[in-house]
C-alpha cells in the first residue's frame, strides 16, 4: 500500500489530539490497532505494536459507510488514477472529541459517504488475471485463489453470491425440499435483521447483509459471497439460548469477510470466472451451489472465522460463549462427524476439535444477551410463516 509516510514519533508531540483507531489495508482480513493524530494538513498514525505508519492529507480523506455508536468515523484515502491499490484500506477513528476536530479539519467528511470500492477498470481486473496466473505458477492454486480473492471488488462478489444462491434452490430438490420455503413471520424477520445489523457494525469492509431461514430440520448454516448467509430452521431447534444462533451468525460472517467462500469457489474454478467477468460476462458460474454446498474449509480458515466472529459479538458486546457451547453439545449428541451427509453441515464440514473449542472459550467474553426474550420467541417462532424462497 502506497502512501506518504513520516514517523509520528517525531510529529505527535503532547500538542496533537490522538485517538485510538483500527486499520485494515485492504488486502488482508488483519485489523491493526493504531494511535491517530492531526498533524498539520495530514492524518498520521501507526501501529501499537509494531512499526508501520502512515500519513494521510487530510483533503484527500473520505468517509464510508455507517460508524457504530456515533463517536466513529469510518474513513478511506481517496482514489486517484495513481493510488488505485489505497481504494480498499479502512481506518475506524474513536472517539467524539477527536471526530469533531477531524470534521473540522476536514469538512468533506460531512458530505455524502462513499461506498467500499470504486467500480474496478476492466485494465486493472485484467492486470488482476494476469497477477493469479503468475501467483498460480509461483506457488500454486490455492495461494493464487486467496490473493486474487482479497483484490476483486465488492459488486462482483455480491454478483457471485446472488448467482449461487439461485443455484441453491435449486440445487435443495436433489435432497428432498422439492421447494424450498423461507421462513417469515415478521416479529422473527425484524429480530434477525437486527442482530445482523448490529454484527455488521463490526465490519470495516460494508458488506450487504442479507439472511435467509429456510423451513427445514437440518442443523445447517452457510455463507455466499457477497453477504448472503442461509439459516436453517434446524439449527434455531438445536439452539439452547439465542447467544449460540448469534456465533452461528456471526461466524458466518466472518466467513464472508474473510472471503473464504470467494477463494475457496475461485480454488474450484481457477480463473475462469474472472477471465468470464473481464469479458462481460459478470462472473456468473454454474456448479457454484455443488462447491459451496460441499465446501471443506481449511483449519485456518475455520480458526479465522471463529476468532473475528467472536470479535464480531464482542465489538458489539454480546455475550460470545454461544459458539463454544453449540459445538459441543452437538458434539455430545452427534460426534465430531456429522450424520446429515449430503449437505455441508456448520459442524459437518469443519467440525470443532479441541484446539478450536479450547481458543473460543479463552477468547468469549461476558455481555447482553443476543436478544431480548420476546425477540428470542419469535426468532424460535420465525418459521410459522413461510413462503416460497426467492
């Protein structure tokens, strides 16, 4: 990532105001714990336990998205022709007095907030093809799958997700569910949508959420790219308190935010899919539902999806021991292994061993409960209404 650099040891003296913040540069799902301060026309900061900085201009500062609790301020650098790889870096500023004296310093924080990235240039997603195959030939496929998943642009993955999850439904009359229905009585529908909103919080990315409970009895969860998750009424059942159908969520965007659905469907189909996208074709795939159905996470991946999960509820001070208790009461119930077969199963593909269990457990923390427990009934209640799954 390329921007000017200076060292805030030097430029942050005590007549700065500093603030704490997080920063994401784009490329990696890592989050850095940064000191921020003003420092004549630029926005400088660091990390606290390391050695990069960065300084930002402060007229070349935007603002995304929504900020959690109204302190925040989530900014990017702004793009230009010549710093297209800064379009995707997310600094998260905390604090209120250090938010009004940055919207003073820089009022264009105060006008229309931009979205996560800019529509690509069909230039750069064909340097973008080249870069995979020289990452395919350098070091294989599944390295090349992950590092052109973190660079594709938002839109495309909302396209694939969307693609797959008509082939889902589809996909569903080969185990039994000649229609799939959705489950939506309202009280249940407004209850989730606000949990995800509020999970969502804790995203600097701004993916477009949307959950779906389909009215079956599997103990069943997945993620599509680009924001999609799809419940299953059998894991609501399985649920001994909302805090365990919360993880359950909240791992599942963590799936979607680390983009391991993306790389894993990438993985699958090489660069097909992209070279289609580059040509018009909008990345659209057949066989999608077959790979995401029977996806096998890594270790790596299921590690990473537990631990931002688990930062996802913390973030938003929820209760986050409910993915530690699910697994192991299906684990007592079940095995390690699932008994469902066809359809990849939260638990069946990537089951929970006891590193996972051991490391969800040290890192949950106490907090509100998920819902209240008027909204927990009608969660538990969703599927009394239901409708044919669009």
């Amino acid at each position: 990532m390329r921007s000017m650099s200076m060292s805030l040891a030097s430029s942050t003296g005590g007549e700065h105001l500093q603030a704490s913040g997080r920063f994401n540069d784009g490329h990696t799902a890592a989050r850095r714990r940064v000191s921020v301060a003003i420092v004549g026309k630029r926005l400088e900061f660091r990390e606290r336990e390391g050695t990069q900085h960065w300084a930002w201009p402060l007229a070349d500062l935007r603002r995304v998205g929504e900020e959690r609790r109204g302190e925040d301020l989530i900014l990017t650098y702004v793009e230009t022709p010549d710093q297209e790889d800064l379009a995707d870096a997310r600094l998260v500023v905390q604090g209120a007095a250090f938010r009004a004296a940055l919207l003073a310093a820089a009022p264009q924080l105060k006008g229309e907030r931009i979205r996560r990235r800019a529509v690509w240039r069909p230039a750069a997603l064909t340097l973008l093809v080249a870069a995979g195959l020289v990452a395919f030939v350098l070091y294989g496929l599944r390295p090349a799958a992950q590092a052109v998943a973190a660079a594709v642009p938002v839109s495309w993955e909302v396209a694939l997700g969307d693609s797959v999850y008509d082939q889902v439904l589809d996909y569903f009359s080969l185990f039994g569910m000649q229609e799939p229905h959705a489950c939506v009585a309202e009280p249940g529908r407004r209850a989730l949508e606000a949990l995800t909103a509020t999970l969502a919080e804790g995203d600097e990315i701004g993916y477009p959420y949307r959950v779906v409970v389909l009215d079956d009895d599997m103990v069943n969860a997945f993620a599509l790219p680009g924001g999609r998750i799809v419940l299953f009424r059998g894991l609501i059942d399985f649920a001994e308190r909302p805090e365990e159908v919360a993880a359950v969520l909240s791992h599942e965007m963590a799936h979607i935010i680390a983009q391991h659905g993306v790389a894993r469907i990438m993985e699958q189909f090489g660069l097909t899919i992209l070279l289609d996208f580059v040509t018009g074709g909008g990345g659209v795939i057949t066989g999608g539902a077959a790979v995401i159905l029977g996806l096998s996470y890594s270790r790596h991946d299921e590690r990473e999806a537990d631990s931002l999960g688990i930062d996802l509820l913390n973030q938003a001070g929820i209760q986050s021991g409910g993915l530690v208790s699910f697994f192991e009461r299906f684990a007592q119930q079940h095995g390690t292994e699932d008994s469902f077969g066809e359809i990849g199963n939260v638990l069946s593909t990537h089951p929970a061993d006891g590193e996972r269990i051991a490391a969800g457990r040290a890192a949950a923390r106490d907090g509100r409960p998920a819902f209240t427990e008027e909204e927990w009934a009608a969660v538990q209640a969703i599927c009394d209404v239901t409708e044919p799954a669009l």
